[in-house]
C-alpha cells in the first residue's frame, strides 16, 4: 500500500508540474512516466519506507508555484496545499530546500520587478508555516506525553567535527568552553556517522545515556556558532566541499544489503522478520544497484547537459517559452539546493541526491 501511495504522489506532482508548463498530458505524460520508472531512481525511492521521495515531490511542487507566471486553477493550488505540506513535514531537510527556494524566487521578482507568481509564492509560504507548526505541535505531544521533546541527533555537530574546524575548536577551547561534547574530546576526531549511530567507541551520540543525549542534542547549534566564529573560512569551505561532493553522488548503495555491516542487522530484526531479510534480494545482493546507479548517471548528465544547452545557445533557446524554462531551471535550483543542505546538515551520502 506504501509503495502504490508513494508511485501515486510522484505521478501526481509531475502532472502538475507538466500543467504548470502548460505542457499537454495524455500520451506524452505516459511515455514519460514509464522512461522516468525505467531510467532513473524513482522506482527504488517509492519503494522506500523512508520520506526520502518527498524531496523530490516538494522541489517539484515549488518549481511548479514558482515558475509558472500566471495562476493555475484552483484545483491545483488545493492539491498542492496538500501535498506540499505533508512533503515538508515529513523531514527537516525539505523545509530547508524549500525555503532556501522561496528565498530564491523573492530575489528573482525583485530583481525582475515581477510578481506575477505571488499566489504560488504564497501557497509556498503557507506550506511553511504548516510544516514549522506541525514540528511544533509533535514537539509538544512528544513532551506531554512522556515527559520530554523529542531528541534529535546532533548531524550538524558530528559534520563540523569530521569537516576539521569542529575538532580544532574542541582542542583549543576544552574544557574552558564548557560544552558536553568536550568529555569525548578522546575518541575524536571521527566521521559523523561513527559519532552519531555508533553503539560503541569512538561512537558518541548512541554510545551516550539519553540524558548525555539530550545535552549534546541541545547544545549543537551554540555549539556551530561558535565553531563558525573561531574559523569562518574553514567551516564555509567545508561546507562548501561537501555540497560539491554531494551534487555528483547518485548512487543506490542502500538497497544493497549484503555487506559485513548490513549483515549484523538482521541479528537486530524481530525473530519472525530475519527469514524474510535473510531471503531478500537485497540481503543476497542480487539487486541490480550499480547498474541502475549507471543508467541514472546517464540520464541525469545527458538532462542537465541539455538543458544548459537550451539556456545558453540563443537559436535553441528561442524554440521554448519561458513558461517552459522557468520551471525546468527550478528543478536544477532545487535538485543544488539539496544538494547544499544535506551536504552541508549531514555530511554527502548517495541517497540524498539519488532521492531527487
């Protein structure tokens, strides 16, 4: 029921976003979906019981309300209010891509002195404010019903630490500067993955009490802060590596389960479900990822290379309308900005661009 849900909402958001291009549907759209469903990764992400295909869904929606200049029918704005909102509110990641574009289009209007997508810049807006304010509310039923917020792990501190200026800045400033993370000062430096999901040494997050949890959670952003004031030039250049190195990763290495790692997995699975992983294509690694990476890879570059074509070659660009540009350039601002998040948030992993 998940994966016929989630091919439903994909489908549905790239017909809208070909109607906000004023693009017809009927056959075209069919031929579409189907070389979308065999060419690229969408079909490993619907069948993904993770919120990663919502990022694609959300880019889609805002290229949509932002790039058409002239009003959608209200059917659309009513489904996008929609799914827009359940989009943002299933990861903190697509609030961000999806402000960070917003922001975008506000700087594009000013600079074109247009505004003639303010209904879609403010369904965009709206989508915001419902996605903040659910986190909130969940925040508060969390907290009313066991005693205590929610804890999120601490990405951002575990990316600094790895990046180097984290690091450079605990040894420097503990134990003066009086962070938590300054009692493991000895089982650092570490990738940010060890840091946070580790169960044991040099892992911190998981390997901690969840009080010692809590105060790391708690302390992550004062604790960027200050990393970003002791050496600005390196925490920007960090950043700024990792979002490159993200843009380029689109790979499908976590529907191959059958390394020494994944393995201990199944020893962590309910007893009634580890038969079934053991069985599992994916526990066999028999499914087909590195080939599927190679085909997305292809058709990805061979999109993006069109594209730039399209923009910069004046006698090709003349064949499109901008009602037709605008919004396929979006995509391209949306699939970078994701890119910039995650690898800037949590550190360049394949899924996070495969899932766009």
């Amino acid at each position: 029921f998940t994966v016929v849900v989630q091919a439903a909402v994909v489908i549905l958001a790239m017909a809208l976003f070909l109607r906000a291009l004023e693009a017809p549907l009927g056959l075209n759209f069919t031929i579409a979906v189907i070389a979308v469903a065999l060419t690229t990764s969408v079909s490993f992400f619907v069948s993904f019981l993770m919120p990663d295909v919502f990022a694609a869904t959300g880019i889609l929606a805002c290229a949509s309300l932002i790039g058409a200049r002239r009003q959608l029918s209200w059917s659309d704005y009513v489904i996008w209010l929609v799914l827009l909102p359940a989009s943002l509110t299933f990861h903190t990641s697509h609030v961000l891509t999806a402000a960070m574009m917003l922001a975008f289009a506000l700087l594009c209007n000013m600079a074109k002195r247009s505004w003639a997508n303010w209904r879609g810049l403010m369904v965009i807006g709206v989508c915001l404010v419902v996605a903040v304010a659910a986190e909130a509310m969940f925040g508060w039923a969390v907290k009313r019903t066991v005693g205590a917020p929610p804890i999120r792990p601490p990405f951002l501190m575990a990316r600094l630490i790895e990046d180097g200026p984290g690091y450079r800045y605990l040894k420097e400033s503990c134990p003066q500067s009086n962070f938590q993370v300054c009692n493991y000062l000895g089982r650092l430096p570490t990738d940010a993955d060890t840091f946070i999901w580790s169960f044991d040494p040099p892992g911190v997050f998981a390997a901690s009490t969840p009080e010692i949890r809590r105060l790391l959670s708690a302390e992550q952003y004062r604790f960027a802060w200050a990393v970003l004031k002791y050496e600005p030039l390196g925490v920007v250049g960090s950043a700024a590596a990792n979002a490159g190195l993200q843009f380029f990763l689109i790979g499908l290495p976590e529907f191959d389960v059958s390394g020494p790692n994944e393995r201990v997995l199944a020893n962590k699975l309910p007893m009634q479900l580890r038969a079934r992983f053991r069985a599992s294509a994916a526990y066999k690694g028999l499914v087909p990822t590195k080939t599927w990476s190679g085909i997305s890879l292809v058709v990805f570059w061979s999109g993006l290379v069109s594209l730039v074509i399209i923009l910069f070659t004046g006698r090709v660009r003349q064949r499109f309308h901008t009602t037709q540009l605008d919004p396929a350039v979006l995509i391209l601002v949306g699939v970078v900005i994701n890119a910039v998040v995650c690898g800037t948030m949590s550190g360049a992993h394949d899924r996070y661009e495969a899932r766009v």
